[in-house]
C-alpha cells in the first residue's frame, strides 16, 4: 500500500499524510466524526470496497487514530471511536471541508455544517491567528528549522530563507 | 489521474481533496509556502520525478491554486506564487502538520516551525473554538445537513442525528 518515502521524510506533514494514509481515511474519519461508526454503515456510506474498507480502518487502529469498541454484550458487535490522537485530526479536517465549502461548493451550497454540540450555530472559520489572535495571512507566516530538522533541512530553509533577503 | 468519484461526492472535504489531488501536492504546496517556488528547487527538494511534477503542478495551476509569474525580463524563468484560493490551505496544512509535530515527530523534534514573519514566535496551535473563543473537543461538535445537502446526505445525517438521540 505504501508508494512513497513520506514516513522517512524531515517533515511532521509528510509524517502526518502517512499515517492517514490516503484520501479515503480522511472520509472514513468523517464518518466516525459524524456518528457513523460501524463497519456496514461506513461501506455504505462511502461505497468503498470491504477489503479496503478493512485494510483502511485496520491501519487506523494501528496507529491509533481509531480503537475497536465492543457494543454488544458478548462482543460480536464493534463500533470505532476516535482516540485523542485521531480526535485532533479534527482541525486539519475542517479546515479542508471549509476551504472546500468556500472555494468548490460556494457560499450557500455547503453539504454539511459543522456546529457546536449544544446549540445549531456554526462554527467559525479556522484561520491562521497569531499568539495575541490577530489573523495572518499566508504572507505573515514564515518557516524556520525546528530541533529535529536533518542537516539537509536546515540548509534548505536557510538557503530560502537567504534568498528571501537577497 | 483521477482514480476516484471525489468530484462529485456531496462533500466538501472530498471535493477539496479532489482538487489538491494526492499527497505529494500538499508537499509541492508546503515547499512553495516555505519559499521554494521554481520547478527545480522543487524537484530536488521533493526528489520527485519531473513529468510527475510538470503534472501536479498544472493541476494546482488550473484549479487557481497557485500561478505562474515571470520572474525574468524574457518571461523564461518561472516561479509559482500561491493564489488566494491556494493561501486558503495554510490552516489545513499547518494543522496537519501540527498534528504531525505533536503525534508523531514528538515534543522538541519538530523538524521545522512555523513563526510569524516578523518575530521568531512560533505561531499557536490550530485549534477548533466556538465563537467565543473557547476551545472545542472533537465530542463538542456535531454536523448538520447545510443549504447544499443533497436528500441521500441529508437523510444520512438526520439518521446518524436520530440514533445518537435513541
């Protein structure tokens, strides 16, 4: 199933995009998000194949975005709940759906809303804020080498980060 | 290329990843934000093949994600520069990488950190609010169907909505 490098990469992105693993993960986490969360309703809903359905979801257990539940009695019935890991995956999935509510769907169209549990207002957009909340753009941000960058990583940053000045 | 009905799914979040494609864009468009901007620093920095760059790179051009500007008096060097529509990613992007940061890569081996331009402060980590401000689990949310649902989406959610309430 692995095509590419991304889970040697220097780079949390790379990492991330590897655990979760394909496109398909992301809506399978959808579902689990929206309360969708047995194995038949999941095939349903996405009309995936069932041994890719499985290959998917075993995968997420493994790296502990999802966990089987029990929920019957003697165990014959399984549900699958987000960890905190897979929980925290949330932002990076609204942030897409909401960028593809603005930019693909249209203002007025959206499929879904994402509100809070307790009353049917919206949530609002995630943006890009700094520490005191102001919004930034992608012009205010910039990227430096963190603690674990390789040596192949700090000198690309700062060879950008040079060129930027010069 | 495409492998899949994302396109026309009742979804937002399929819908956008149907338009950044696989993967390997979200890397193209990470080295582009960081700075990297022409198709050879992005070819070595990604070490990816070039006809499979010349590719996504024109995807994200016809999709308005990024553009072609001459940087050069002839035009015949070229650089990509984010559109808005294509700036509009950032907060999925750092999300995801955060996630990465936190689960994966671990406390104090961030390979690379995002700041604000101006200062070396790290910017805060992406998290869901409400429209106070305060901080929302992935248990204090919910979806409903939005103006665009199509009825199999809409009866999908008004199931899930009724058998959480059972």
């Amino acid at each position: 199933m692995r095509r590419t490098p991304f889970d040697t990469m220097n780079c949390s992105l790379a990492n991330a995009l590897d655990q979760i693993g394909d496109w398909w993960t992301l809506l399978i986490l959808r579902e689990v998000i929206i309360g969708c969360d047995r194995f038949d309703g999941i095939q349903a809903a996405l009309g995936i194949a069932r041994n890719i359905l499985t290959v998917r979801l075993t995968k997420l257990v493994e790296h502990g975005i999802l966990e089987r539940q029990s929920i019957s009695p003697g165990g014959k019935r399984t549900a699958y709940r987000l960890t905190e890991k897979g929980g925290e995956l949330l932002p990076a999935l609204l942030a897409l759906m909401q960028w593809g509510d603005r930019w693909i769907s249209g203002k007025g169209r959206e499929p879904m809303i994402a509100t809070e549990a307790a009353t049917p207002r919206r949530l609002p957009r995630l943006i890009l804020r700094d520490a005191k909340g102001k919004p930034l753009g992608a012009a205010d941000i910039r990227f430096r080498p963190g603690p674990g960058a390789r040596p192949a990583t700090k000198s690309h940053l700062d060879r950008l980060q040079r060129s930027r000045k010069g």
